[in-house]
C-alpha cells in the first residue's frame, strides 16, 4: 500500500481515540498539539487521562466502544487490545468516510501517523509505510541530533524575512536567488553562538533587509 503524505488542520476537529492506556494517552497529546478536540472512549483509563477528563482538556465516554461514539467526527484512532473491537472501529469508521487509524495494525488503517519531530514550526516526518516504526524512530532519533534548534530559528527568520521581499514585487526567479543566498551562507553557525548581530548583518547584507533577532 502506497500512502499519501499530508498534514492536516484538526483544529477544532472532533478525534475520537477509543482506548484508555500509555498508547492512547500517547496519541491524545499528539492530537491535543495540534488544537483537536479529543473525546476519549473506554471504561477503564489510566491515571494521566483521568485527570486530563477531569480539568476539561477531553471529554471521557466511560463505556464500551459503540459506532455512536464516532458520528460527527473527523479522526478515529483504535488504542485498544481487542482484536473484535479494533476491526468494528476500523469498518465503522472506513464505511462513513472517517479518517481512521488503528494503532499497529497498517492493514486496518486509511491513514498512518510518521514519527516526527518539531524544532518550533519545522516539522520533520519519516514514514515507513506501517512496516517498521521502530525505524522510523531510530531515524527520528537520528534527524534530532542533526537538526538542532537553530533551524526553528531560521524558519522564523526566513519566514519573516519572505514576507519582506514578496512585497517588493521582484520575479519568483530573483527572490529565489535571495532566499538560497541566506541558506548557503553562515548564518546557521551565527544562531547556534547566539551570535545575533552576526547572522543579522548577514541578512542585511544579503537581502538590505533588517531582522528582529
């Protein structure tokens, strides 16, 4: 099976996990990051989402899993060690055309969820197409050790800095030269010194454009 990878705005969205342990606690605060609104299903949960249920940030449905439970919703992930109930999420969710995702189980998903990593809005993801996510996060590892913290940095740099030269209305061709011209430079080793003026008058001379630091 070939996947499409896509991210996707879940802000405000309706997630159902149905499961109540580590790996369901693990998938709702992967979900909570990115602004869902998560309801949680399963009579027995463990300690961190009691009290996640009890301050609010979930709705908790303390009770097996019914198809009710996934009307409206945008996201179904199955956390559960039932085999019988993971395939009913799984045909539940697949016959209304709900994004869902069965955790460990690639045959009874639509969607599958990369080991990622964020330095601020950087976002790295690595897939192996559910074969091997012990791989992934052997790789996943790896990336964070070469992608430090100075790139989400330079991502609010660039970011900025994009906004500034668009508005001067020069061809995608010239503003492309200006944007690779700041990468091949050395302001990534600026950043990781804290080297502000540095990296600054880097930007300045390259692009005549003056950055907040």
């Amino acid at each position: 099976m070939k996947f499409y990878p896509v991210s996707l705005d879940i802000s405000d969205k309706k997630c159902v996990v149905i499961g109540g342990g580590e790996v369901a606690e693990r998938k709702i605060m992967r979900l909570l990051e990115c602004g869902a609104r998560v309801v949680l299903v399963g009579k027995s949960i463990i300690p961190g989402l009691r009290a996640m249920s009890e301050e609010g940030v979930i709705e908790h449905v303390p009770c097996d899993y019914s198809e009710e439970h996934i009307e409206g919703a945008f996201l179904v992930i199955g956390a559960t060690d039932r085999d019988d109930v993971n395939e009913r999420i799984y045909r539940d969710s697949n016959s209304r055309g709900i994004l869902v995702n069965i955790v460990d189980e690639p045959a009874r998903c639509n969607f599958i969820v990369p080991a990622i990593f964020r330095r601020k809005d950087l976002l790295i993801a690595i897939s192996t197409g559910g074969k091997s996510p012990a791989l992934a996060g052997r790789l996943r590892k790896s990336m964070e050790e070469k992608y430090g913290p100075e790139y989400g940095i330079l991502l609010d740099i660039m970011g900025n800095l994009r906004k500034k030269i668009i508005a001067r209305g020069g061809t995608p061709e010239v503003n492309k030269k200006i944007f690779e011209s700041i990468l091949d430079s050395d302001i990534l080793r600026h950043i990781r010194k804290e080297e502000w003026d540095k990296a600054g008058k880097i930007v300045k001379d390259l692009t005549g454009e003056n950055i907040e630091m």
